[in-house]
C-alpha cells in the first residue's frame, strides 16, 4: 500500500456571463431600492446567464482556465467533480456533460449537491481522491445558475443571488509543508427548509398547481439562515484554527462564501481582525453559491492576495443547512 500524500491547487478558473443585472434594474421589477439591497447585503449587481446557457456553459470555460493555469492537459484528469444545485437536468450527471465536452477521456464524473457548501465538499473528496492514489489529477467545479430557479417576483430572493462558475486542478504536492492540511465538515438538517426548493423532487412531484403555486423556486427563511451563518462561520474558523495550533495572524486570507456582506463582518468583529483578511467579491457578483469560493480564489490570486507559503482558509455554508472549511498553505 502506497502511503498518503498530501493534495495542493495546482490552478484556478472561472467564468461569468456577460449581462449585469443591477439594483436599479431589481427597482423596476420588484418592491425594493439599492439602497435597502446594499445596507442589507452589500450587493450592487450580479451576472446573469444566458437563456441558452446551462450551468455546464458556465462550467467548462472555467475549467479550461483551470486546466491552463495548473499546466495539465484533460486526458490527465482521472475525475471531474461538480458541485451544483442547478444541474443541467436529472440525469445524466452534468459532471459527465463537462467531462465529455472539455474531453477529459480517463476521468469518472459525477455531481453532488451540497448547495453553497458544495464545493468545499467536492474540494473535500477531490482530496482524498489524491491522497489515496485512486487519481493523480481532479477538476473540481461550483458552479449554480440561480436566475432559472429564482422568483423574479419575490424581493425576499431576487436580489441575492447571480449566476458564475468556478473551478479548481488539484494535484500531488511535491513538498509535504505544501497543500490542504485540514478539512472540517457539517451538517444540520433539521434546517433542510430554510432554503429549497419545494416542488419537483420525489417528495412532491411537478404538476400543474406546483408550476401555478411557484413552487419551483428557491424559498428561503433569510433570518434564520442568517442566524445560523453568523455563528457557525467563526465556529469553524476558530476549530480548525485550534486544532492545528494556529491563531488569525498565521492566516494570510480567508476567503468565505459570499452570501452577505454583514455574515463576514460579525466573523471579522468576532476575531477582532481588519475585513481585509476576507475577500469580497459579492458586491459585484451576489451569491452564485458554489461558485463564489472558487470564483474568489481565482480572484484573489489575480489581485496577488496569495503567496507562496501563505496559509489560506476557505468557509463554505450555507442550504442543508451544511457548512465546511478547507485550511491549505500556498
Ligand atoms: C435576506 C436578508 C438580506 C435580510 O436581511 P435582514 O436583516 O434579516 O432583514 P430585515 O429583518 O432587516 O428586513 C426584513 C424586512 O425587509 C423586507 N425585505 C425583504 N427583501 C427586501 C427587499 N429586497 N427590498 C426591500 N425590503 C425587503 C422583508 O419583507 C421584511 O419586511 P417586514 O419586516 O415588513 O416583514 C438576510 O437575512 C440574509 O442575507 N439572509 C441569508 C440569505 C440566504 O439564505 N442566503 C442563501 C444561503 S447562504
């Protein structure tokens, strides 16, 4: 038996649509003005796709950037995990539409629905693909299209999410001080109802009065999820952390699933830390769900916030309810 080794990101993608749909634009459609949406939640616009977009549209061009950065062509990627709630349809698993379209030929495919912690747990079993040798390379994905599955008639919804995509190449790291040093999982679900989708599914099939009742969009209990999130996001900062006998200051980012802007900021009072050790990018994207974490990472790349050597988090929670953190040096 080989042993373990350890699992770092090799490169990073992302891609997102074109159209902006901003506060003015919502003020037309819904009962709400910029300024309740930016004191609320910090958002000032997000992307919306396509109609002829599904989210494997979204998906592929963020893992093509990916598969660039890291260096690694598809025919080395041995698995291709999406995390999404807005699958292209049922079945087959748009993992293996991705799969087919970017030609990842030896690679299995699959997707899992872990909502705005999705790609946190995706991230989570990509690693331990590496780490017990069953592959050298795994493409991870977030990737959610929300405009089709939100009411465009209820301002408890429309003016938090957009749409984007984002991905990952992990890898073997050559250097055992290199890579992600910790994972942390969770779930709740007895708050399954706070965010759904209530018709559609087996335990309330698609008929005509589930169409009529707008049953097919996302409902969501705002306060109690904002409750929820509040707390759980120094919880499992602060576990980790612990575990690994680190404080704030060995972190050099920490980069949170954007859902609203005031979430972050009672973690940052919480730490008593400046909210320049989180990255923002929610004020011009929404909540895209599973692809805010990788959307941010490939960002904060970009803007150079990561180094070599520097440790970074990153904390995803969210529908389930679940909740999960990735602790990795650079
Ligand atoms: C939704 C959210 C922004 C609301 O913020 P909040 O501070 O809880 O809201 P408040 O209690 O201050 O305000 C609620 C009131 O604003 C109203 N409101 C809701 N959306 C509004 C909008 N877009 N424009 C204007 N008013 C709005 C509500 O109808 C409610 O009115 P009422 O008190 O008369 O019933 C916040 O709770 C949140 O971000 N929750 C988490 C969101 C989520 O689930 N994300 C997905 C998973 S991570």
């Amino acid at each position: 038996m080989r042993s373990l080794r350890r699992a770092k990101i090799m490169g990073t993608g992302m891609y997102l649509p074109e159209k902006r749909l901003t506060n003015a634009d919502l003020e037309k459609m819904v009962d709400t003005t910029d300024e309740w949406i930016v004191t609320r939640s910090g958002i000032r616009e997000r992307r919306i796709a396509e109609p002829d977009q599904a989210v494997s549209d979204l998906a592929v061009p963020a893992a093509q950037m990916a598969l660039k950065n890291a260096g690694i062509a598809p025919e080395q990627i041995g698995c291709v995990i999406l995390a999404s709630f807005t699958p292209d349809r049922t079945i087959s698993a748009t993992a293996c539409i991705i799969q087919h379209k970017l030609g990842c030929k030896n690679a299995g495919a699959f997707d899992i629905e872990v909502a705005c912690s999705g790609f946190i747990y995706a991230t989570t079993l990509g690693r331990s693909l590496i780490e017990t040798h069953v592959c050298d390379y795994v493409l991870v994905i977030g990737a959610d299209i929300l405009s089709k599955v939100i009411d465009f008639t209820d301002r408890n919804t429309c003016v938090l999410f957009g749409d984007g995509a984002g991905a990952v190449v992990l890898g073997p790291s050559a250097n055992e001080d290199e890579g992600i040093f910790d994972v942390l999982l969770g779930a709740d679900g007895g708050g399954a109802d706070h965010i759904t989708i209530p018709a559609g599914g087996t335990q309330m099939p698609t008929t005509v009065k589930t169409v009529e009742d707008r049953l097919h969009y996302v409902k969501i209990n705002g306060k109690e999820v904002f409750k929820f999130s509040t707390k759980i996001v120094g919880d499992m900062i602060e576990q980790v952390l612990t575990r690994n006998n680190l404080t704030l200051d060995n972190v050099k980012l920490i980069i949170p699933h954007q859902a609203n802007i005031r979430i972050i900021e009672s973690a940052a009072k919480r730490f008593n830390c400046p909210m320049d050790k989180f990255f923002i990018n929610l004020d011009r994207y929404g909540n895209t769900v599973a692809g805010t974490i990788p959307i941010g990472l490939h960002e904060a790349l970009g803007e150079g916030k990561i180094n070599k050597g520097d440790i970074v988090l990153l904390a995803g929670f969210g529908g389930g309810l679940t909740w999960g953190l990735v602790a990795m040096k650079w």
